[in-house]
C-alpha cells in the first residue's frame, strides 16, 4: 500500500512538474517601447498568456534595432516575434533571415486583408499608421498643413524631427523628396530640403517616446511623429492636433516577423494569431489608435479621426518597401554625413 502511495505520489509529481513546465513556456517578444507596448500587454498579451499559459518576455527596441539583433545572431535568434517596419522586414526576407508564417495555422487569417501579408508569407503587417506632423494647439494658433509649412520661421528651435535610425526620419526624408519632385531612385532634393531642418530641430529623436516629454515641457510647439503616439499623449491630457499633410501622409505599415531560429515557432504563430484577432485589432485600434487590418474591425468616431481611415488613408502614401530596404543602407550613409549632428 504504502509503495503503491508513493508511486502514486512520484506521478504526480512529475505531472505536476510537467504543467508548470508547460506554463512557463516563455515567448520573447522584441517590440516598440513607451505606449505601444503598454497597449500591446492590455490589448494581446494578456489574452495570450491566458490562452497558452506561456509567458510573455517583452525586449523593448526600434525597428533598426531589432533588424541589426537578427542579423548578428545569424540565424539563431533570441527572439521568437519581432515588431518591425515592413521594409526592414523585407531587407530581412531577402536576407533569409525570415521563417515562413503558416496561414494555415492561423484562425483570423480569413478576417484579414488579404494585403496585411507579404507575398512569401514571411511576414504580415498587423496595422497601418503613418508619419505625420503633430503640434501643440496652445503654442502654434496657424496650424501646419503642408510639409513645406515645416520651414516656417516661427517653428526654428521649437521643431523636432526624428533620426533616419527612425521610420519618422526616413519617411520625412522621403516626403520632402517626393513633394520637391525628387523619386526613390534620386534623393537629392529631399537631403537638401532635410538639412535645413535638422538644423532648426531641438533634436534628431532616435525613439517615439521622447517627444512626450518635449511637447510637456513646451520644448518643442512642432514635430514629425506619429497619429498613434500623439493619441495616446492627448488621451493623457497633453493639447496636441494631428495633421494629415495635403501632399498626403507616409504610410507606415509595422509587421510581425518570425526571425530563423527562434525557440518557439508555434507559440510564435499563436501570438500572432491573437495580434490578428478581431478582438484584439479592436482593442488596439481605440487604444493605441492603430488602423486594423482585421476586416471586421469597426471604429468608433474617436479614433477614426485619429487613425489612417478613409479619405487620409486613401491620400496616404505607400513607398514601396522593397526599393527603400535596397536603398536605406546607401540612405543612411548620406544622412550621417550631411545631416547629422
């Protein structure tokens, strides 16, 4: 008897160290800092954990930062989802960097735009945000309404705009290009129309979240951010208005990524599953004022005049990510050498 009891015991034992074995199943996540990823654990993660039981590990970073992460661990990296802009996602397809995402695999796939996934499967953008300019609505009486409006003598030393290590940066870059009759393939008009401007900027802001305190403190009555952020920091009490530019914002459309040797491809696809769910791109869409690329999603008042919707996204412009991913390298070089300071 006593034997049988304490076979019995072993096993459960063991069971029990097997479940919990089971529950700690940890998924690490590189995703974008401040806000965002606040809403991000509110909004998904949350859900998640509960559904799986595994732990979420949150590694806060920028896109370039999480590109330069994947490709140093060559093909063995330490995390199993990464958030990242599109066209640094498709710099790390091309590099094979990548694994492939199962849509099979995934429940809310058939609720998603059929766009929202990259044509190998190697990535699927989970929202759509743009590059936009945002001003303080008891500082600036005249708001902005071009780009060009951004050279306006009043904002010297009361603007800021963001390093090309940014996607703020090299869309800016971008938009004044294309508004100066400038294209992807001849960047010239863009750098000469960028450096004045990083001339009269507080500062070249290398991650999203350090405007907020600039715009609190009145450093700054202008900046070239971004609709999500600014609403979230209105939702908080600061008194900011966002400008969709006439010449049409820069579309940003962040992704989700699988980088090769991740520890938990599965897990990895779950996570992104419930990112994709209508539940959770409703959540995140008046939290974070993300546009969802769930179809189903649909908005309230509030962040539909926030978001990417309609008429804004419509005149949004689109790069396409595979010339700027070839591009940014040679891109960047220019801009440390003409731009920075």
């Amino acid at each position: 008897m006593n034997h049988r009891f304490s076979r019995c015991m072993a096993a459960g034992l063991v069971a029990a160290a097997l479940s919990c074995a089971a529950q700690a199943e940890e998924l690490v996540v590189g995703i974008f800092g401040g806000s965002f990823a606040d809403d991000s654990k509110t909004c998904h993660i949350a859900s998640f954990e509960k559904k799986t039981g595994a732990k979420v590990s949150l590694k806060l970073g920028s896109s370039s930062q999480f590109a330069a992460a994947i490709r140093a661990t060559g093909g063995k990296s330490d995390f199993d989802v990464v958030y990242i802009d599109n066209s640094l996602a498709a710099q790390l397809k091309n590099e094979k960097l990548l694994e492939v995402i199962d849509k099979s695999k995934l429940t809310n796939a058939a609720e998603t735009s059929p766009r929202a996934f990259d044509k190998d499967n190697q990535y699927v953008v989970f929202m759509t945000g743009a590059t936009v300019i945002v001003y303080d609505t008891k500082q600036v009486k005249t708001p902005p309404t071009s780009w060009a409006d951004l050279s306006k003598p009043e904002f010297a030393g009361k603007l800021a705009i963001g390093d090309i290590s940014g996607t703020s940066g090299s869309q800016l870059l971008m938009a004044l290009n294309r508004m100066k009759g400038g294209t992807l393939a001849n960047m010239d008009a863009g750098f000469e129309a960028v450096k004045p401007l990083a001339k009269n900027s507080v500062t070249l802001y290398t991650q999203a979240d350090q405007i907020v305190s600039l715009f609190e403190r009145q450093e700054i009555a202008v900046a070239v951010w971004y609709p999500d952020r600014a609403g979230s920091a209105i939702d908080k009490g600061l008194p900011l208005g966002i400008v969709y530019p006439k010449e049409g914002a820069v579309g940003i459309l962040p992704a989700l990524v699988i980088p090769k040797g991740g520890k938990s491809p599965a897990l990895a696809a779950k996570y992104i599953d419930e990112v994709l769910s209508r539940e959770g791109q409703t959540c995140f869409a008046e939290r974070k004022y993300a546009g969802p690329v769930n179809t189903q999603v649909k908005l309230s008042d509030k962040a539909a005049k926030i978001v990417p919707y309609k008429e804004t996204f419509d005149n949004m412009w689109l790069p396409d990510p595979e010339v700027v991913a070839r591009s940014m390298p040679d891109w960047t070089k220019r801009w440390q050498r003409e731009v920075a300071r």
